[in-house]
C-alpha cells in the first residue's frame, strides 16, 4: 500500500443539554453524517474519532442509532474512536455493547490495532471517567518505526491537567496523533504531527470559529494533512411543540410564521404530548409548500392520576412533583418520567 487516506474529526457534542435549541442539534449531527461522506469522497480507508461524540454521561437512544447508523454506512473504512471526558466509556456501557458495525473499534485501555494491509498500527485509550489527571499515555512507549504509527487521543497537550495531560515528548514519537478535545483547529508543534480539528459542529450560538475536519494522507514515509470546512446547507429544522387545543388556522399561521423566519427548506417536527394527533395531511394541503416538510413527533398526553396511583418510584415522583408550587415541576415531571421510562441510556 503506497498510499493511505484518512478522515479525522472530534467533539461532536451530540446531546448538548440548555445551551442549544433544534437547530444545533441538527447541525450537530449533520456534522456527523459530512465526516461519514467525506470518508468517501477521498477515498479515505480510515476514520480517527477523537472523542466527545454525545455530551453527556448518558446518551440518547434515537442519537446512538443515529451514531451507530452513520458508521455503519462505510463498512470498507476502519474506524477509530477513542472516547473523550464527556462521553467516557467507565461512564457508559453502550461503548461495550453489542450494536457497533465491524468496521469500528473503540479504545478502552491504551492499546493498538494492527492493519497489516495498511502497514498502520493505530494507538489509543478512552477515558473511564469525567476526569483523568493522569497521562492514559504511557511513558516508555516503544513504537516499531517499520509501521506508521498513529494515536487517537482526547486530551490536553502538556501537564498538568484533569484532562489526560499528554507530554509533547511523547507524542513526538508517532506519525500522526489524532486529537480530540480542544474546540478549536489547530497544529502539534513540530517535529510533533497531527493537533486537533476542532469541533467539528458548532457547540452554541456563539461560537462562530470555522468548523471541519482534518484529511490526511501517509505517503512515502510522510504525512500531509488538509483542514477541511464543513458547511452548513441551506437546510433548516424547527419544532413547534403543541398544547393540542390549537385550531387548524391557528395551527397554518403558526406554521406560516415559522417558515417565513427561516430560509431554505425547512423540515418543522411537531412535538408535546398531546390527546390527539395533529392533522398533518390536512395542514399540508392547506399549506401546499414544497421547501417545507412537517413530522408528526408528537407524544400521548401521560395520565398523571393514574401516574400518581401508582405504587412505584415512578408514582411516587409523580405525586411529589405534581404538589410541588416549583415553576419547573411541570417540566422536571416531564423529564424525570422520560429517564424513568428508559428514554436515557446510562
Ligand atoms: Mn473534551
């Protein structure tokens, strides 16, 4: 193999809770889904994900689907994950569960996989939990210089830090380090190869640096790598939760609005817990606009005297939150009865 071709990318974010509305975490995922493609637009043979690919300790079913899905769709590419501090595998257990195509591998423990075909060792380690003051970089590594070595990492270049302080020293030994955690672009120091891409989707409102992957290739005993920006597409998701008492023409205008205040093709999911499904077929006549798409996501209204009967932890947190005069308690009601109903994978 006289070339070979990778993908590298990081810190998705997926799941990001308070600092984000739909929009972000559409964009979030269609993050995903360009470094997917890309793999195929260059040809890559492999993929480094460098961890931070959800936000929180648990992950959303429908988003490790979603996860699992996107990198399944290249079964040819090899592809590397070394979980970061905010998705750390100690923390969940879908990492060591069953449901990962072949073509991924997930680091736990510092080891390396050899791919013969490619002459390629690939090194890496996850977090097990939040925070990790010690290197997951061992020190006296011996790397065989007849492969070309590669590391894939979430961490901080240099000590001290909680967050797997990797020494410079180090990380000079291999080919290509793989970094994740770090939000912005930006290079090792040389002799050292590799940094990091940055996030690869935007983390909040605020955050206006430029977003992408790195592509790289090993060729003859070197490395070249390119940023590449990912751009967002004129391609917009709104939701528009719903009481479920709206009438049909209060339910186009509210429609209409929304649209107007978007550009592109706006896909607009319809969310609450409501009685009654909303009349999506009805709408879409009325409407007849095709840049724009409604999805029913809306839930059953939950029967909380019945909730509140029952004999259970759930009941139990039922009655306390429905007595509680806590303006959130509605809405922590809501989402203590999702976590209690396996909506949040721990
Ligand atoms: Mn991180």
């Amino acid at each position: 193999m006289s070339e070979v071709r990778f993908i590298h990318s990081a810190d998705f974010h997926l799941d990001a809770a308070g600092q984000d509305d739909d929009g972000l975490v559409f964009l979030r995922r269609q993050a995903l889904t360009q470094v997917v493609d890309r793999c195929t637009a260059t040809g890559a043979q492999l993929l480094f994900l460098a961890g931070d690919l959800w936000d929180q300790e648990a992950v959303r079913r429908e988003t490790l689907t979603f996860i699992r899905k996107e990198l399944a769709r290249v079964p040819k590419v090899r592809i590397f994950i070394a979980p970061g501090n905010h998705d750390a595998w100690g923390h969940n257990k879908t990492w060591t569960q069953e449901g990962w195509s072949d073509n991924v591998h997930i680091f736990s423990d510092f080891s390396f996989v050899e791919l013969p075909q490619y002459k390629v060792r690939v090194y890496g380690a996850g977090f097990t939990s939040r925070w990790s003051a010690s290197s997951l970089l061992p020190e006296n590594l011996s790397l065989d210089p007849q492969w070309i070595n590669v590391l894939v990492m979430h961490g901080e270049v240099g000590a001290p830090s909680d967050y797997n302080p990797m020494p410079w020293e180090r990380l000079v030994l291999f080919d290509y380090c793989a970094l994740g955690h770090r939000h912005e672009y930006e290079l090792l120091a040389p002799p050292a190869k590799g940094g990091y891409p940055g996030s690869a989707a935007v983390t909040s409102f605020r955050d206006s640096s430029l977003k992408g992957c790195l592509q790289g290739v090993f060729r003859e005993g070197t490395v070249h790598t390119d940023f590449y920006p990912l751009h967002g597409p004129l391609l917009q998701e709104m939701s528009l939760p719903l009481r479920g008492d709206e009438s049909l023409d209060t339910l186009e205008a509210a429609i209409v609005n929304l649209q107007q205040s978007s550009f592109g093709y706006l896909t607009l999911r319809l969310t609450g817990r409501i009685a009654k499904r909303p009349p999506i077929e009805e709408l879409t006549r009325r409407l007849q606009n095709p840049m724009l798409r409604l999805l029913d996501e809306t839930r059953e209204q939950r029967d909380y005297e019945s909730l509140a009967k029952e004999n259970s932890l759930r009941g139990i947190y039922t009655r306390r939150l429905l007595a509680s005069e806590d303006p959130l308690a509605q809405e922590a009601l809501e989402a203590g009865l999702d976590a209690l109903e396996g909506e949040w994978l721990p």
